[in-house]
C-alpha cells in the first residue's frame, strides 16, 4: 500500500514526538543511577544536546536548500530514532556527553523539515487540514511517549526503556525515504535567497516586535523548563522515594495537559491578545515552579508539573501565529528559525542554571529562584504588547 506524504509526515512526526518524550523522562534519572554522574553533571548532560543544537539551529536553517532537504531529513531522523539505543550502551558519562552533542543535530535539523515538508504537500484548500494533521499527531505522540517510558522502566529499568524507544521508532528511517525526493523544489530558490541576505536581514527581522516578543518570552519558559527536565524528575525519585517508573510518569500529565490546552486553543485566542497568552503562560509556569519547590507532597508536587503542560499548549502556537499575523512572508523562515534557537538557549541555559546552584543549595530552592525569570518577563511583555498591535495592524 503508498503512503501519501502528508501520511507518511504525520506517522513521522508522531514517532520523533514519541521518541523524545520516552528520554525525557528518564535521561536525569538514568544518568544520576546508572552511570554515576554527580548532580552537577546531571544538569550538563540535559543541556548538551541543546548546547548543539542552538550553535547549528539557525546556519542549517538558513543554508539548507531544497536540493538536499530529502536527505537532511532522513539523515536527522536516523539520528532522533538511534540516539536512545547508544544512550543506553554508554557505559561512561562521557560517552553519553558526546552523544548528547550528536543528538542535538537531529533536534536542529529534524522538526523545522518536517514542519516545511508538510507545508509543501499540497498548496491548496488540503493545506491547512493536513498541517492541522500534523500538529495533532505530533501532540499525540508527545503522550505516548511518556506513558510508554513509565510502562517499560517499571518493568525493564530505564536502559530498556532506551532500547526500546529505538526498537519502537526506526521505522520511521524507512517511512521518511519514501517521501518524494522532489517534494522541495518549490523552495529552493526561496531558501538560496534568503541564505545569500542573512546577514543583511538577520538584525531587522530580530528586532521586529512579532519576532523579539516570541523570543522573549520561548527563552523565559523554556529556562524554567529546562531546569524542570534535569532536575523533576529525580527530586522526586529522590526525595519521596518514588521508583524510576513512578518518577517518569510525571511526563504523562504534563503532555496530556499541553494537548488539552491546544484543544481550547482557539478559544482563548477570541478572548486575549497573543502577548497576553504568552504573559499568562509564563506567570503560570512561574508559580509552578514555586509550588513545585515548597511541596512536601508528592501529589501536589506532580500537579505543579502537570499545569507547566499547560504553558507548553500555548507557547509554541503563540510564537507561529505571531510571525504569521505580523512578519512578512519571506522573513519568515528566519523569524520562525531565530524562534526555535531561543527555544534552545533557554532549555541549555536552564540545566547549566541547576548544575551550578542545585549542589549548593539543592534542587528546590533552584527551582524556586528559576520562577523569577517567566514572572518578571511576564510583566515586560505585556508592557511592549502595544509594539506588536502596531506592527499587527
């Protein structure tokens, strides 16, 4: 039976989705207990991939051309989908430090080509239906992949867990070679332009108020998040005693908190600004992190978490629609790339943050002077909301 592309796309994205949340949850976890790394290297190790992925996010955004997106993306899938089985043959943390750097060219490469190729499957009316496919079985995947990790880990240790996860999505290597090598040719003269202006456009898309708002407010959530990734997951393993299982089922309520909120989405972008979405997120994500940090509960600890989910809902589709609605068209590869660099420059800086001050001070006072960065930019935004409306308008 021939998959369609934009079949073919929506399988992919669903199992990269999958793929990464089966780590995420345990990666800390596995690090700390089975390759005895400290609480310092804990932090280095989440924020590796990242560190990689940020230096490379936007060069290879930029000079990457339609001639070779076919094997850029099955090269970034082979690395998503085999990164967990070597995680878990490492035997050393330096290993796995330089796996995580590896890995972090996949994460710059794998989802801004899957997010253009679905886009070129069809220019027409199908368009916005199969990019709204895409999204949805992306999210469904972020759920999967959790409930998955807690699954196994429970019965097999998290090393299976990683063996797994590679087991369960190289298929997607073969999915992704079936697309048509001519799927992109649409772009490449787009794409060559644009590499040949970076230079010359780089400073005025930054500094326009649809992008830098978006900027803003990506790094201010994704620092606190980054910090909660390394360090969540084993403060509760640690400190309520839970099982390696248990601890990676916090995961589970935060993705199915972030699908819900995409489900009412539209909804709340009737009733507020997208720089009011944003502020709200990041206060939200804030006081999270507070509660998380002064819980002496553990179910109140996983609800702190779980209701982070609902920041992750808003700001990803926040930042498209404020380049969509205010950035124009042939600005906006750049503007959605500098995005998801400011993605990883929080989410590096956020572990590097508790690699420093969590073997000092501990894992919850981290947490709770992280909250300061989401509140106080909650505040700033909302101050230069009025530059977006103009340029909106």
């Amino acid at each position: 039976m021939k998959l369609s592309p934009a079949t073919i796309l929506s399988v992919s994205a669903f199992l990269v989705s999958a793929s990464v949340y089966m780590v995420n949850p345990i990666i800390a976890i596995y690090a700390k207990q089975h390759l005895g790394a400290s609480l310092s290297e804990v932090g280095i190790v989440v924020s590796t991939a990242f560190v990689s992925s940020f230096i490379l996010k936007i060069p290879l955004g930029v000079f990457l051309t339609g001639r070779n997106l076919y094997k850029s993306t099955v090269i970034s899938v082979s690395i998503m989908t085999t990164m967990p089985a070597a995680y878990a043959l490492s035997t050393n943390i330096q290993t796995i430090l330089a796996l995580r750097v590896i890995h972090g060219v996949g994460i710059a490469l794998v989802w801004s080509l899957l997010w253009t190729e679905i886009s070129l499957v069809d220019t027409g009316d199908k368009m916005t239906s199969y990019v709204a496919r895409f999204a949805l079985v992306s999210s469904v995947g972020m759920v999967a992949g959790p409930i998955i990790s807690t699954v196994v880990t429970g019965f097999l240790g998290p090393r299976a867990t990683l063996l797994v996860d590679t087991a369960i999505t190289a298929p997607t290597i073969l999915l992704v070679a079936m697309l048509p090598r001519n799927l992109a040719k649409t772009v490449r003269e787009e794409v060559a332009v644009n590499a040949n202006q970076f230079l010359k456009s780089f400073s005025g898309v930054l500094s326009h108020p649809g992008v830098y708002l978006p900027v803003w407010g990506t790094v201010s959530y994704s620092f606190v998040y980054g910090l909660a990734l390394a360090y969540a997951p084993l403060h509760v393993y640690q400190r309520f005693a839970l099982s390696e299982s248990e601890a990676a089922s916090l995961f589970i309520g935060f993705t199915a908190l972030t699908v819900g909120t995409r489900v009412i989405l539209n909804k709340m972008m009737a009733r507020l600004s997208l720089p009011s979405i944003v502020s709200v997120g990041l206060v939200n994500v804030g006081f999270m992190m507070i509660l998380m940090a002064i819980s002496e509960n553990v179910w109140l600890f996983a609800l702190g978490f779980a209701l982070m989910g609902f920041t992750q809902g808003l700001v990803p589709p926040a930042n498209a629609l404020f380049v969509a609605r205010s950035v124009d068209a042939p600005k906006r590869v750049l503007a959605n790339n500098l995005i998801q660099a400011a993605w990883d420059l929080g989410i590096l800086s956020g572990p590097l943050f508790g690699s420093i001050l969590v073997p000092q001070l501990g894992i919850p006072l981290a947490m709770a002077l992280s909250a300061a960065v989401p509140l106080v930019n909650s505040v700033s935004i909302r101050t230069a909301s009025k530059r977006f409306k103009d340029a909106e308008a």
